[in-house]
C-alpha cells in the first residue's frame, strides 16, 4: 500500500498513542501540523521584512514610517488567510487522524464529576472557606 502526504510519517505518532494515549498524541500531531504551516510565513515575512530593511536604509526614513506601510496591511491580510486555512487544514487531518485511531467522539476521561464537586462558602468571621 503506498501511502501519501503526511500518512507516511503516522508511524512515530502511532507509537506516541500506544504508549501515552491518544490527547497526548493529537498534541504532537498538532505541533508537528503547526511547525510544516509556519513555513510560509516565515519565508513572506523574511520578504517583506528585508524590503522593508532596504527601503530604510536607502531613505534614511523613520522605521515606524515603514511599519505603517501598505506592505505591513498585505502582510496581515496574508495571515488572516493563512491562519484561516491553516485552522482548516488542521480540523481536515484531526478528523482523519481521528477516523484512523477509532477515537471520533472522544471525550477525555479527566473531566471533572457533579457529584464530586463541593459547596463553598466563607465564613463573615475568619474569611477563611468552608466546604459543605
């Protein structure tokens, strides 16, 4: 079977969720997800970063003149597009990650019970909390 995109580099993840569990395993499929999306910006952002340095330095201009400039508003229009596909991009492989793992609807076990939650209240003398 040949396998494509980030599917064949599944195998340290696998690992990851046999031995922790599989939140500690979506965490790391996330951050290996956001680490390959910063990519692209970096490389937009080292652009206009070094125009922006070039421009200073042959108008002897202030700096905070450049960072007011049209390229500092594309360059944020660039990341509101990018941060919206990268969010999309991320809850497309989270569901096939989780389709994969059999884990769709999975709810973590940590969450807290009602019936082990305790009433405070703070007594008008001591200021000091009460449980009942």
């Amino acid at each position: 079977m040949v396998t494509v995109g980030y599917l064949k580099n599944m195998q340290p993840l696998n690992f990851i969720k046999d031995y922790f569990g599989e939140k500690m395993a979506f965490y790391f499929a996330w951050l290996i997800h956001y680490t390959g999306w910063l990519i692209p910006p970096m490389i937009v952002g080292i652009i206009i970063s070094v125009s922006m340095a070039i421009r200073n330095s042959e108008d002897k201009k202030d700096v905070t003149e450049y960072l007011n400039s049209p390229i500092s508003i594309v360059y944020g229009l660039f990341m509101m597009l990018w941060v919206t596909a990268f969010n999309e991009s991320w809850i497309r492989k989270q569901n096939s990650i989780g389709n994969m793992w059999l884990v769709r609807g999975f709810e973590d076990a940590t969450t807290e019970c009602e019936n082990f939650k305790a009433d405070t209240v703070i007594d008008p003398d001591t200021q000091h909390q009460i449980k009942i």
